[in-house]
C-alpha cells in the first residue's frame, strides 16, 4: 500500500470511527445457564485492516466451558461480525462471518444458537427478546454508533486514561499486575504476579513491530516464568486471560474484573501508539516521495511514457501500446463516471496478458482498486458478495459501490458458456460496464442458480474495468460487449519473440527496483485530483468531429460509433490530467484534491488517437481484429492510398484464396472500400492516384498478374 493509499484509509477511518465505549464496568447477561460479557468495548486494529469496535465473550454460567467469542468490526465502512468458536475439540470451521449485523441481528442470533447447540449447551438461548439479545443489540448500537454511551461512569478513552502502576484482584489481593512501557523500543508489558507463589509470575509483553515502509503491527506475547507460551498478532482479550488463569492455576482471575480491564485498556492504548508511528512513517514516506517526484524530471515531463518504459518495462517487455491503453485506462477512474473507461488486452493464450495485468495493477493505488485485490478466473457475483447487502421484501439485494474503483479481472472465460451460471455470470459482467449515472443504482434480478433464492445484484456508480480476453473466447462476445471494451492486442510479431524470451530469464533481476518504481508510480497517481467535470476545448472538439466523420456510412458503423468517441475523449482527459499533475509538481506545489473542470485540448485528443487509433477502429465496428486479418487490415490503413492485391499477396504470404477471402469481410464490414477492380483502401483514400494504379493494374493483368479479387 502506497503513502497515499494509507493516508486516506485513516482519513475514512476517521469519518467512520464510532462513538467508543470505554467504561470500566463490565456488562454480562445470564440465560438459561449461557453467561455473555462484555470483554472491551474500546475500538482497537484487528490484523485484516478492520476495526474491532468491541468484543463479547460467550461461556457458561460459571465460566468452566467456552463457547465463542464476538467481535463487532468494521472494514471499508462495511460492518460485519465475527464469531471466533471457543469450543474444546471443535472440530468444524471455527470462524463465522455475519455481515451488517444491525439489520441481520436475528441471523447473528440464530447464529450464536447453534454455536452453543454445538457445544452441549442448552438449545433455544439466547431467546429473541431475552436478556442476552438486549445485551447484544446494546453494544452492537453504541459500537456503530447508534446509540450514544452514557456519560456517567464512562472515560474518553485511552488517551484519557490515567492507567495505574498496579491493580489487584483476589481474595486478600492475591494477585497484582503491574506495568512497564518502554516507548522508545516500542514494548508495554503487564506483570502479574501469585503473592501466595512467591516468583510465579506472567508477563504480558505488547510490541510495535514495523514491516515494510508504513505498517505497524502489535504483537503480543506471554511469558510464564520466563518462558514463553503464547505469541500472537491480534490475540483477543479472551485468549490473553485463558493464558494467564492457565498459567497462574486460578479461576480466580476473572473477565470482568480489575486486571482484566487493566490489560484491555493497555491494549488500547498501545493501538493508539502504533497508529500513531503508522502516521508519522506515512507522513515521512509521502515527504520523501514527494520531493523524489519534484527531483523526477524526466518522470514529470512525460509520466505516461515514464511509466510505461521505465516502470512497466521493468516487469513486462514490449506491448507498448496496450501499456500505455492500460494506463490512460486506469487514470480515468479519477474522472468523473461517464469517462470511466473500460480495456480488455487481447491476445493469444500464454502471450503474457495476465503478465501485464498483473503489472498494471502494482502501479495502480490500491485505495482505488476495487476490494484491493486483482480477480482471476471468478465469478463476478464474488464482487457483488463482497458489497453491501440489504434485505428487500423477500428479495436479497447485494450493492457494489464502485464510484472511482478499479476491477482488474484476469482471463473471464468462465463467463461464456451455456450454463445457468454462465449465463448469470455473462450478465452481471454486462453490469459492471453499464452506463450508470451519478447517483444511480441499476439492478439485474435472477434466481440464484445455486440456492434458488431470489437476488438482486445493484451497481452504484460505474467502475473502471481492466480485463484480459483470449483469442479464442473473442469470437463468444456479442457486439454489445465488445462495444463496451476497448480491446487492446498484445504483440504478436514473431521477430520480437527472441528478445521477450531473453527478457523473461533476466527479468528477476529488475524485481526489487521494479518495486521501487511502482511506489513511485502509485504515489504520483493516488496525488491526482478527483475531476468534478471535463471540457473539450474548441479545437479538439473540431479535431474529433473531423476525425469520426469520416467513419460515418454505415448503419453497422454509426450504431458503435459513439462508443469509441467517449473512449477517445476519456483517455485524452486522462492523458491531460497525468500532464497536468505532473505540472504542479514540477512547480513545486501539492495537487488539489478536487479539480471543478479539466479542460482537454486537441494535442491530447491528437496523441491518444496516434497511438490507439487500431483499438478505436476496433470499437467502431465492434469486432476487434486479429491474425492475419490484422495484419491485411494494417498494411491498407497504413499505406495512406490504394492497395494493388499483388501487393498485399506478396506482403503477407498467404494463400490467394486466404487474402481474398479476408479482402470481401473487410469490404463488408465497411472497414476498406474498392477503389477498382483488385485495388482497395480505407474509406476516403481512394484519392486521384486511382488512374494510375489501374494502368499498373492492367499492366500486371497482361503479364499474369493478380486477378481482380473480391468484387
């Protein structure tokens, strides 16, 4: 995770942080012989980048038999809880997850039945109204912020928090936990000592443990005696006092007493002090990044080309212009919705398409990418999963907010095929390229094939969608899909394929400053504002009318058409936002967070089109090119006039029949046009030269020549 990425993950994290509850007093609620607690209700980090809000124990009355243990938590402004089973010789799953637990509470509860089903305990508890459900609705309200905490009895919270040198607990204060914090090494330890054993003692060791440039982890160990014999990220509390009493050979330690609240408030206290470091090291990190980007010039005086060679060529080779697709692709997320782009990089099977994939998605914040995670060979109704879910009459409805995300998908193959599934997969990818509009939900409704249960899978907003396409499976997306991706090929040149290969078996070498790079790259791109609207200036708005009118002539043609004019637009604004942050930086000034209007000029429009002009072609007749018909296809556009058959016969080595056949699907799909017999161009290059090339024509003709072709 960049500088950038973590910054912003606190700054959310802040704006969602729930109203804490730090009281003293432990709450508990007995039924039918099942006791649940309230071990902390102090918001601490759990390993997986949650917040845990609170934390409930759940045990028999006297405590001998657990059952498990609750965490509310919250992740992404998603809240979820988590049950951890605590059964002795459990031997099932131990985790369940139920999500949004305020509007599900009747599943969490259902849930915790069968947990204590399973442990032998009493069936039926807890009941939907009794003393237990209330205790749980409590804290689930105030952990959310729902309800707001009383403010008798109740302290601000670690920070707050005048911690004693020592507590006790026991008969005759038996037992006596003492502390010792050593801030400069990062160590907070508790020292519990036996006054009836004398030199039986367990400690409790916190650490700050630093990985990578800004993660900050808290590790926790426990010593008995001098040896250890429980280290951990992320204990529970529950976990720390099992630990002690086994140690220590007492019950008399309990979860709602004096040291156990001692511990918990140490624990806080020390989350706060390594989200403290997490922050200083993000705020030097993002300093030194800042000042190696203003020292960058070359970075700066064209970042589309310095990522693409510098950065992706230290992972990918060649493919220039479906890097430099993927790229301008990616930066569209930070425009508004209607210029989010969507690329599929085509190419044969094991050409290295998900080998590009695989770098775009290191060079791209990961605050910005959807989940945070590059997709392989999944289900979309994974992604969807993963979103918001809501009870609707009977109806499950899953929300995907995607406002400024990127999906990157490798190889979605699964999704063409005739099964229900594929079918339902096939649709709910068509959604993630819908054309939503700000502040709009669009919903498909299907039967579940699996379950049979009637869903509704809604998008808010529309993502930026990066995905990799096989040759074979081109063939299997309908026009209205293709129309919707721009498709980008690999290359397929075989005299590149010696240095790829060289490039591959060297590659290891590059890995670290690879990294090194990609930070950089990620940084310069998490500094992007957020684009409130985009204008054309007059000139570029000229330039692309010029530009499409002469495609027009088809009703084939003019059905795509539109399509490949708001791509052009959209990477030419993220073509021009890439300039335009890199500007502010070389002035030495800080980009905004929001920019109200990007006005796009025709050099952008007039770059983007030069280098991606085959993937737009592709997206006006909403059939990508490929093999041999590419190559035909090129060597007429690229000639600039007309084209003799002989030519082309004697250019690709193919077989008369071949070439002929592939000249009438051009002239079908209106992609070339017939200037004369055996003589082709593209459209509008037909030119007065015309007379000329059949003179040569018929010359040829006398002497055996090519024939006249497709008609």
């Amino acid at each position: 995770m960049t500088a950038g990425d973590s910054e912003q993950a606190k700054e959310n994290a802040e704006l969602n942080k729930p109203v804490g509850l730090s009281s003293p007093e432990r709450k508990c609620a007995i039924e039918g012989g099942i006791k649940v607690c309230v071990v902390t209700d102090t918001p601490r980090d759990g390993f997986d980048g949650s917040t845990i809000l609170a934390e409930l124990d759940v045990s028999d009355e006297d405590g001998k038999r657990g059952y498990c243990v609750i965490e509310f938590r919250r992740k992404d402004g998603k809240d979820y809880a988590r049950f951890f089973i605590t059964i002795s010789g459990y031997k099932g799953k131990r985790e369940r997850i139920i999500n949004d637990p305020i509007k599900n509470v009747n599943k969490l509860l259902s849930t915790l039945r069968a947990i204590i089903k399973a442990g032998n305990g009493p069936e039926g508890v807890p009941s939907p109204s009794g003393g237990i459900a209330n205790l749980i609705k409590e804290v689930m309200e105030r952990a959310y912020g729902i309800r707001k905490p009383e403010q008798q009895g109740r302290s601000e919270g670690p920070q707050g928090i005048e911690l004693p040198e020592e507590v006790r607990e026991g008969e005759n204060d038996r037992f006596v936990a003492t502390r010792d914090f050593d801030y400069d090494k990062g160590t907070f330890s508790i020292i519990i000592k036996d006054r009836e054993q004398p030199g039986k003692e367990v400690s409790i060791i916190f650490r700050l443990v630093r990985k990578g440039q800004t993660k900050v982890y808290v590790y926790i160990s426990i010593y008995s005696n001098g040896k250890r014999v429980l280290e951990d990220r992320d204990l529970p509390i529950m976990e720390i006092m099992k630990a002690i009493r086994r140690e220590l050979n007492t019950k008399a330690i309990r979860n709602d007493g004096p040291i156990a609240d001692f511990i918990g408030r140490v624990y806080s206290l020390v989350i706060k002090e390594a989200e403290k470091l997490r922050r200083e090291l993000i705020k030097q990190l993002r300093k030194k990044l800042f000042n190696k980007l203003r020292g960058a010039q070359e970075f700066l005086a064209n970042p589309l080309r310095y990522i693409v060679t510098y950065v992706l060529g230290l992972k990918h080779y060649g493919d220039e212009i479906a890097k430099k697709a993927g790229v301008l692709t990616i930066a569209t997320a930070w425009l508004p919705d209607e210029y989010h782009a969507h690329c599929a990089i085509t190419g044969p099977s094991s050409g290295g398409k998900t080998n590009l994939l695989k770098a775009l998605y290191e060079c791209t914040p990961k605050s910005v990418v959807l989940g945070g995670v590059l997709r392989a060979s999944s289900s979309p109704k994974a992604l969807f999963y993963a979103g918001r879910r809501e009870e609707v009459g009977k109806a499950i409805r899953h929300v995907l907010e995607v406002h400024h995300k990127v999906v990157f998908y490798a190889e979605p193959t699964m999704f063409y095929n005739n099964t229900p599934e594929g079918s339902l997969a096939r649709e709910l990818f068509k959604l993630l390229l819908s054309d939503t509009e700000e502040g709009e939900v669009l919903c498909h409704e299907a039967v579940d094939p699996d379950k049979l249960v009637y869903r509704q899978y809604c998008i808010d907003g529309r993502p930026v969608v990066i995905t990799t396409i096989p040759d074979e499976n081109l063939t299997s997306l309908r026009g209205q899909e293709l129309a919707r991706l721009l498709p980008v090929s690999i290359d397929l040149n075989p005299e590149v394929e010696p240095e790829a290969l060289r490039f591959i078996r060297r590659k290891s070498r590059f890995k670290e400053e690879f990294k090194r790079r990609a930070l950089l790259a990620r940084f310069f791109l998490s500094l992007m504002p957020i684009v409130e609207s985009v204008e054309l200036d007059e000139e570029a708005d000229r330039f692309i009318d010029d530009l499409l009118m002469s495609y027009i002539g088809g009703e084939r043609i003019e059905k795509h058409i539109r399509r490949a004019e708001q791509d052009l637009e959209s990477l030419a604004a993220a073509y021009e936002l890439l300039n335009y942050t890199a500007k502010l930086i070389q002035e030495g000034k800080k980009p905004p967070r929001k920019l109200e209007k990007l006005i796009v000029g025709k050099e952008a429009v007039k770059y983007v089109w030069e280098i991606l002009k085959d993937a737009f072609e592709a997206k006006i007749y909403a059939s990508p090119l490929k093999g041999d018909k590419a190559r035909i296809y090129k060597l007429i556009r690229d000639r600039g006039g007309p084209v003799r058959a002989a030519e082309i016969l004697e250019a690709v080595s193919l077989s008369k029949k071949t070439v002929y056949t592939i000249l009438r699907e051009l002239l079908d799909e209106g992609r070339i046009i017939q200037c004369g017999r055996g003589i082709y161009a593209v459209p509008g290059k037909c030119g007065q030269s015309i007379t000329n090339y059949m003179n040569e024509k018929q010359n040829n003709a006398q002497q055996g020549g090519e024939g006249d072709g497709p008609q």
